[in-house]
C-alpha cells in the first residue's frame, strides 16, 4: 500500500514533513500536489489550493464540484485551520487516465465543532491536465483534484450522485425532486430550466468537510449554496419524504434565481422561512402545529429578534430552528396578507439588492418594523 501524507499544524508555526519511509514508492504527482494544498490550506490562500482543482469547463470536469471547492477554499481566508493533515492511500489507476485514491483530511479549528479535531474519509480522483488546463493533454504535467468518482442517475434536467450501496435512495429521491421543483417553480412564479444536480452521502463527517472547515453545527443533514449541488445524508428521509425535503432545499436555487443579490442580501430567516413554507404542502398538520407554537411562543414573549437570526454564520445555536420556524410563519402570514404576488415581490426586492425596509416598503407598502408589529398583534388572536 503507498500511502502519500504531510502533516501541518500552524498553531506553532511548524510544518512536519512526513518521513521518507512514509512517502517511499508513493505516486510522485499526487504526493506534490497534496502537499501544496495542504501548504494553501495553511496558508489560508484560496487561491494557491484552487489552482489544484479541476476547472469549470474541460473533458470530464464538473462545473457544481468547482462551485463547491471555491466556497470551500474561499471559507479558509476567513478561518484558517489550527491543524491541516491530509493523507492519500490505495492508489488505483482509472480508465480514463485518472487516478482514485482513499483521501483521509484530519483537521482541527480555532472555534467551532471542530475545535478539538475532526476527521473525514472517502475516495478522491486526480486526473492529469496540460498546461492550458485542459484534461489529457500531454503538453504539461499538471494533475488536479476533480471530486469523487460517484455512481450517477440521469434525469431530464438533473443527476443524482450517490455511492454503491445506496441505489434505492437515489432511485426515491429521482423521483421526488422533479414533482418538489415543479411546486416551488410555481409558487415563486419563475422558470428554471438550469440543470440541476444532486449527491447523497452517506458519512457526516465527509458532508460537514465537502461544505467548509469551519462548519458551526455538529450535526448536518443536508446542505445548498448558489452553484452547488443539492446534498443530503442518504438517511435525511425515505420515500414520499424526499419530496418535502427536495421542496425546501430547490427553494433555495428557486430563491437566487428572484435576483441577483439574493444569497448576499436576503436575511437567513427570510430564505430559510420561505423554503419552510413551500415544503408546507408536503407536511399534513404542520402548519396548525406551527402556528400554534409561534402562539404559545408569542404568548411567553419567546419569540427572537429578526436581528438575532439574520446569519447562519452568527446565529447562536440556541436561537437557529427559529429562522426555519418564525421566518417560515412569518412568511405564511404575508403570503396570506399580500398574496403570493406580494409575497414575490417582497423577495425579489430583497433580491435585487434593497435592504429590508426598503423592501418592504416598494413590495407591500409598509415598513418592516410595522410588518413585524402587525404580525407580532396577529398572534395574540386565537
């Protein structure tokens, strides 16, 4: 077994080489580039560890996995890692050229879940690329990172990616999301004809590592950015479920597509509310449970400030299922108020890069802290 691995730890300023024993008879291309992303990753340098990543477009390149890796990378200039180890073994060589290896990335952070270490496994691919970028090309000698060598389902308009073992859920969750986008294409009135793709897995850790380093919850079921593919853990759901779960993350891309500014300026409550409240038609009995919460809440004067769950990043775990919960009932209560059209224009007023107010102001002529008010009065109706 070659086994390819340098060991960093920056909170002493030291970087540990492995020993030569460790990198004897190890693959010479692999080994360099590891080591230089390790070297990034420390560096907190997007980047000098992108330039080690596949492209966007090229033969056999996954423009979703380069969207992945750049808000990956682009996380290390804000958080950089106290311990960077990453370790490759087992390699074998692909039919197209390419080579998989078992990657294993141990970490540790300044903050976070993963401040007293954390530990992710699966397989990686290198493949070989010219100097023009462009995949087997023989007039360089540049290997990059191009993801995980999934099984993939096909689908008009969409792939799901999954590993062996777990066809059956790929097979449910094929089936769910084209019903689930067609719901949410409706209720944001919009047309998305942008193939879309979708990758179930089944490691948490591995999940929690693919997203960013300084991922601030423990636990992580699913997860969506601008770009990406859609994830879920292959346990998030079974059967008819995947399609309340595929309702409210799609309603994530149906949101960025409301306009350009969507995803740097519309309030963490107010995206997450409004998936909430297009996964609704998939929940019997949710909603009265909900308002019924957000009575009793209201009631106990337990409801949150806007203010403190308007980030993910800075939410504090404590306060976090409320911007699924109070967002998802306040934006029940303008789509009932202003109707869909209103509720729309609301997002896409934020969408388009006016602050909340503002917003509220142009799409439902009122005030924010006046919505909030009346909405605040309407729970204590029974």
């Amino acid at each position: 077994m070659n086994v390819l691995r340098v060991c960093i730890v920056a909170v002493v300023g030291v970087i540990g080489a492995a020993s030569s024993a460790g990198r004897a008879q190890s693959l010479p291309h692999i080994d360099a580039v590891i080591e230089e992303m390790e070297l990034a990753v420390l560096a907190g340098d997007p980047a000098a560890y992108l330039r080690h990543v596949a492209p966007t477009e090229c033969a056999g390149c996954d423009a979703f996995f380069r969207a992945e890796q750049e808000a990956w990378a682009a996380d290390l200039a804000k958080v950089r890692p106290v311990k960077f180890e990453l370790s490759a073994s087992e390699p074998r060589e692909r039919e197209d050229g390419g080579v998989a290896v078992m990657l294993v990335m141990e970490y540790a952070m300044p903050e976070g879940p993963a401040k007293k270490g954390a530990r992710a496994e699966w397989t990686g691919v290198f493949r070989r690329h010219g100097d023009d970028g462009k995949s087997g090309e023989v007039n360089g000698d540049r290997w990059l990172y191009h993801g995980e060598p999934w099984l993939v389902l096909e689908r008009e308009g969409f792939v799901v990616k999954y590993e062996p073992g777990f066809e059956e859920v790929a097979e449910e969750a094929a089936a769910a999301f084209p019903v689930s986008k067609s719901h949410a294409d409706e209720g944001f009135g919009i047309t998305n004809a942008k193939p879309q793709q979708i990758k179930l897995y089944h490691d948490m850790e591995h999940l929690k590592a693919s997203v960013y380093l300084s991922m601030p919850d423990s636990s992580l079921g699913g997860w969506n950015e601008p770009g990406e593919s859609i994830k879920f853990m292959t346990w998030y759901t079974r059967g008819e479920g995947w399609k309340q779960a595929f309702a409210h993350e799609y309603a994530h891309v149906a949101t960025w597509e409301m306009g350009p500014r969507a995803r740097q300026n519309m309030p963490w409550w107010m995206a997450e509310g409004v998936a909430e409240l297009s996964a609704e038609r998939f929940r019997p009995g949710y909603v009265a449970a909900l308002d019924k919460m957000m009575r009793d809440l209201a009631a106990s004067n337990a409801l949150v400030a806007w203010q403190e769950i308007i980030d993910y990043q800075t939410a504090a775990q404590r306060v976090k299922q409320m911007a699924y919960m109070q967002g998802h009932h306040l934006m029940g209560y303008v789509s009932e108020r202003f109707g869909r059209e209103g509720r729309n224009a609301w997002i896409r007023e934020v969408a388009a890069g006016k602050t909340l107010d503002e917003a509220t102001r142009g799409a439902l002529g009122t005030g924010f802290a006046e919505l909030d008010a009346a909405w605040r009065e309407s729970l204590k109706e029974r």
